[in-house]
C-alpha cells in the first residue's frame, strides 16, 4: 500500500511539537502510549512544551491501541520519524530516544530492535518484557494480543516472542537503556517482567535498573519522575 503519511497530514496520525521549536533541533523522543490509550491531542501537553524550549521534537505516534508493537506499528512509526527527518533536513544520524510505559515500555524496547533509524537510547516504565508470560497475567489481555498477531505466520507464541523483549536481548541495539519498575505493580509484575529482562540484558548490554518501591504501575514517585526525565535529556547533552 502506498504511504499516505505527509507532513502535512502528520496531525492526523501523531502529535508532534515540531512547531513550537525555535532554533536548532536536537533530536527527537518518541513515546509510545500504554494498552488501550486512543488520545489525541488538541493542546500541547506540558512535557511537549518542555522539549520544544530544549529543541527536541516530542512525538507521541497514534499506534493501534492494541498495537503491541506489531510489524505495522514498526513501520507506522518509521514511517512518522521518516516524514520528520524530510521536513527537517534530519538524517540517519539523528538522535532519536524511544520511551514509553507498560505496553508503551515493551513498544519503546521493540522499536530499538527494529527501527529503521536505530534509537540511540531507550527509558521505560514499568514494561511489559516477557509477552507470552503476559498473555496468562490478565484476563484482558489475550483479546488485545490475538488482535495484534493473530494474522502473523505460524503459531501465536512464536509471533509473541517476536516483539517480546526478554526474547528479543540477543537482537536489542548497543544503546543505553534505563528501565524504571514500581515494586507495588499489580499489572505488570516486576519479577516477571523487568528483572528478569535486565538480568539478560546485563551480560551484553548497557543497562540501568531503577526500582521504584512502594509505588503501583506506572506510578512513579516525584523522584523517580525527575530522574526518568534527566535520563531522557541526557542523550542530547
């Protein structure tokens, strides 16, 4: 199918601050949004602001909300990033850091594997890393996740550990990563999920493991909000 996205139609499948900047831009951080958000913004939100005063375009791709970065979210945000770049004389070297938080940690993670441009970092919450172990952890999630892949070749286990990135550690970029996870996580286990998945990760890769404790999923506490943010702008020091 040919590419319908332009920058002129960008609004139509992404938020992006790109016109708030005034100056050189820096870069780009994507974030990719949790299980079952559809939002779109009509304002600005707070953090976009922030970024357009530091000169990095803030991009939030409105992937399927049960999307799981699937193969077309992979290409639907590479096709976003790619509309970007042209509009802005950006090439394979730009700075791109890929965020998110529980389904968006695991899209931020999978994205690195897969990105055309390959991110130069990656800083999640509370992520989803063992997909298959996850398919059994709710009663909500096998819908969302036979609706991501059930049309890949083969079985659904195989095409689940494909964008699972605890099955993904040989495949994931030589690029720093920070994994924040709340000990109190009801939703996405810490045991199951992140410390098992930096564990892997440790004997390769460069890897920061933040525990958040006392705090629920995704909930980060106003400390660990500021250092979530300061890894992010690290990159564009």
């Amino acid at each position: 199918m040919e590419k319908i996205i332009n920058y002129d139609t960008l609004r139509n499948f992404a938020y992006s601050n790109d016109r708030l900047i005034k100056g050189q831009i820096r870069g780009i951080v994507l974030y990719f949004a949790g299980l079952g958000n559809a939002t779109m913004y009509d304002k600005d939100p707070g953090d976009a602001l922030e970024y357009a005063e530091d000169g990095i375009i803030f991009v939030r791709p409105y992937c399927n909300p049960w999307a799981w970065m699937n193969r077309q979210a992979v290409a639907y945000t590479d096709e976003i990033v790619a509309v970007l770049c042209e509009k802005y004389g950006l090439g394979d070297e730009v700075k791109i850091v890929s965020t998110g938080g529980s389904m968006g940690g695991l899209s931020a993670l999978v994205y690195c594997a897969y990105a055309k441009i390959t991110p130069c970092a990656c800083v999640v919450n509370c992520p989803v890393c063992d997909l298959p172990y996850h398919f059994t952890e709710r009663p909500d999630l096998p819908r969302t996740l036979y609706s991501a892949f059930g049309e890949y070749e083969g079985d659904l286990q195989s095409a689940m550990q494909s964008c699972s990135p605890l099955h993904l550690v040989d495949q994931m970029p030589d690029i720093p990563y920070t994994v924040f996870h709340c000990t109190g996580d009801k939703s996405v286990a810490i045991d199951r999920h992140s410390e098992p998945f930096v564990r892997e990760m440790k004997k390769a890769h460069n890897i920061q493991f933040n525990v958040v404790p006392l705090r629920g999923h995704t909930d980060l506490s106003a400390k660990a909000k500021l250092e979530y943010g300061a890894a992010i702008l690290a990159q564009f020091k």
